[in-house]
C-alpha cells in the first residue's frame, strides 16, 4: 500500500509540473517521505554519477566565489533532482510509464489550449489598441498554465516528442487513443508555432526529425513542404519571427543583446575556467565582463542569465562541472541507444519510451544552446522524470 502511495505521489509530481511548481514540489516531498516510509529500496539510474559531480562541482563553486548566501537558491535547486530517483524507484514496468506520459498528454493539451485562446485575445487586444499584431505580442507571448513562455515552451517541447513517439512505436496508438494522442500533438504543436520561441522551435525539429527518420525516413522530404505551408500559410506573423533571425526587427527582437551575452560569459570563462564566478554570480558580475566595444546603453534584451545552458553553467560554476552535466547528457544517450539496439523489432513501448527520451535529449541539448532551459525548475523537473521513464524502459530491455 506504501509503495503505491509513493508511486501515486511521484506521479502526480511530474503532472503537477506542468501547471504548478509548488504544488509539484509539495508532492514530490511527500512521494519522497513516502518511499521512505515504504518498504521500496530508493533507486538511482547510471546517470547519478555526473550528475552527483555536477551537484558538487556547483558547491565548490559556491564556497569559492565569496557569496555563499547569494547562490544557495541553485543549493536548494538540488530537490528537483530527486525526481530522478522517485521516478525510477516507483514507476516500474513500461505499462505505468505509458500511463504516465498520457495524463501528460492530457495536461499538457489543456495548456497548449489555454495558449491558444489567450493568443486569440492578444490578436483582439493589438486590433483594438490599433498596433500591428508582432509588435504587441513579442513582449506577452501566451503561458498557457505557466508564468512565462519559454518555460511554456519547454514543457510542450517535451510532452509533444514523447506524444509523437508513442503515436509512431507504441502497440497501444490505436482506436481512441491514436485519435486522442494525434489530438494532443496537433494542439501542442499548435502551441508552439505561436510561442515564439525560436530555441524551442529548433530543438522541437530535430527532436522530430530524429522520431521521423527512425520511423519512416522517406517521410522527411515532407518536412521542406510542411515549412513552406507554415511560411505562407504565416500564423500569427510567424514568417516575420522566422526572419528575424537573420534580419532583426529593430531591437524589439534583435539578437544583438544575446550576442553580448555570449561574449561577456565567454570573458567570464576565460578569467574563471574552474570554478566560474559563482552561482546566481552572472547578473551581479555581468558590467566587470562586458567587452569594450559593446555599445552603451545597452541594447534591449533580458541580461539577468546568459541565454545558453552551457555558456551559463561554465561562467556560473567553471568547464569542469558543466562538463559533468554534458557527461550525463552523453551517458543517457548510449544508455538508451544500446537499449534501442537490443530491443525487439517492431512496436513496443519499450521502444516509444526510448525513442522519446533520445529525442528529448536532442531537442533540449539544441535549445539549450540559445536558453538556459535546465536552469529552469519546470522543465528540469519533467526532463528529469523523461530520464527516469528511459531507464525504466532500459530495465525491460534488459530483461526481455
């Protein structure tokens, strides 16, 4: 009995994440107390090792930089991880990690509708206040149940990939639950064209890429027409954010400020390549570091982080520990493609499990390049439990 509450506790963790991080957190307290108190053995994946020399590494980093008080939000960041081991402690069998993923699905699909109806209403609001539609919405893009949308991004980047391999590998996408789970990724999909975020875009489609050409690789030459029918087709002026990767509209969405930022952690990097400047240190330390030739003022744009995980992490904590995290990363990626390997042709849900988290994996090593997406609790919470779920699926590879 102590050992389905835990299970129903870690659960409702990971869905809860997907509309509120404190209600989330309060159950994953509980589902660890819970595994405690039952007579379950709590577990660890093979990735515990890197990510134990992350935690490390951001300790030392800590005491080293002279601000201890300032970066013990990131120490308490550490409970987040524990969803790594209170998914994989309880959710044994891929049978309970499907369920999983589809109330997922569920949550998820409620969100990308929310989005969709408040990106209805800002097309009326910049009707009404007389402005063209990019120019009011870049500033209050739509959240969906979250506070802001690159966390909203994140989370359906996610929930979509996993969604489209369950589509694609999973015996059980048939009848209502084909219909359903297609439902599902057409509204997160839907979603995220009109979020905006172009990081998230990028990693959306490679993760997809990666789900297509293992399933059915003649299909990819669908992909060159499907982004032609989106540029003309243009939702919600998103030929205009297209371009604006290449060509800025003004500083509204130029990328200049994102560019700063680089170079100013890159200087951060070279000045402190073991130990970094100290968490939460980059904001405070960010005007000691700019470049020269950086113009004054500076350009619009948000300078509190450095907008990529990985330059983050190296001019937060130093190369060593973000090298440990990348490890992990790299040591997950193996995990799940010796499984693939040894798996069972055809459909399984072993296999749509390991298929979703190796393009997850993909699709936030890609975005994290332009975000700082694993710094963020939400979406580190549910890419946490997605690892958990892969090696969950590994154990039945192994046993089979």
């Amino acid at each position: 009995m102590r050992e389905r509450v835990a299970l129903y506790l870690a659960a409702a963790s990971t869905i809860a994440i997907l509309f509120s991080i404190a209600v989330s957190q309060i159950l994953l307290g509980a589902a660890v107390l819970a595994l405690l108190l039952s007579r379950t053995k709590p577990r660890l994946p093979p990735v515990w090792a890197p990510l134990a020399l992350f935690m490390a590494g951001t300790v030392i980093s800590l005491l080293a930089s002279g601000y201890p008080a300032t970066g013990l939000p990131q120490i308490r960041k550490f409970f987040v991880y524990l969803t790594l081991m209170t998914v994989f402690s309880t959710v044994r069998g891929t049978a309970r990690a499907r369920a999983l993923v589809l109330c997922w699905a569920a949550v998820a699909a409620a969100s990308a509708g929310l989005a969709l109806v408040q990106f209805a209403r800002r097309i009326h609001e910049a009707h009404q206040a007389g402005r063209p539609l990019y120019d009011y919405y870049l500033g209050q893009r739509v959240t969906g149940f979250m506070s802001h949308w690159e966390t909203l991004g994140g989370e359906q980047m996610i929930v979509l990939a996993l969604v489209v391999a369950f589509l694609m590998f999973s015996p059980r996408a048939r009848g209502r639950a084909l219909w359903l789970a297609a439902a599902a990724a057409a509204l997160l999909g839907a979603a995220l064209v009109i979020g905006y975020t172009r990081g998230v875009w990028l990693g959306a489609l490679c993760g997809l890429v990666y789900l297509v050409w293992c399933w059915r690789r003649w299909l990819l030459v669908a992909f060159p027409l499907l982004a032609a029918l989106l540029l003309w087709a243009n939702p919600g002026e998103v030929r205009t954010r297209v371009k604006s990767l290449f060509r800025p509209q003004g500083q509204m969405d130029s990328n200049q400020f994102r560019v700063i930022c680089w170079r100013t952690g890159w200087r951060m990097i070279k000045a402190h390549p073991l130990l970094g400047v100290g968490p939460e240190r980059v904001k405070p330390s960010l005007e000691a570091y700019l470049p020269a030739d950086v113009p004054r003022p500076l350009p619009l744009g948000y300078y509190g982080h450095l907008h990529s995980v990985y330059i983050q992490y190296a001019a937060e904590r130093g190369v060593p520990t973000l090298l440990a995290l990348v490890a992990a990363l790299v040591i997950m990626l193996r995990d799940y493609g010796r499984a693939l390997r040894r798996a069972a042709a055809g459909r399984s849900d072993a296999r749509f499990l390991l298929h979703g988290a190796v393009a997850i994996l993909i699709a936030v090593a890609i975005s994290g390049l332009f975000e700082v997406n694993l710094g963020d609790s939400e979406v580190l919470t549910l890419f946490l439990a997605v690892a958990a779920l892969g090696y969950v699926a590994v154990e039945e590879v192994q046993r089979a």
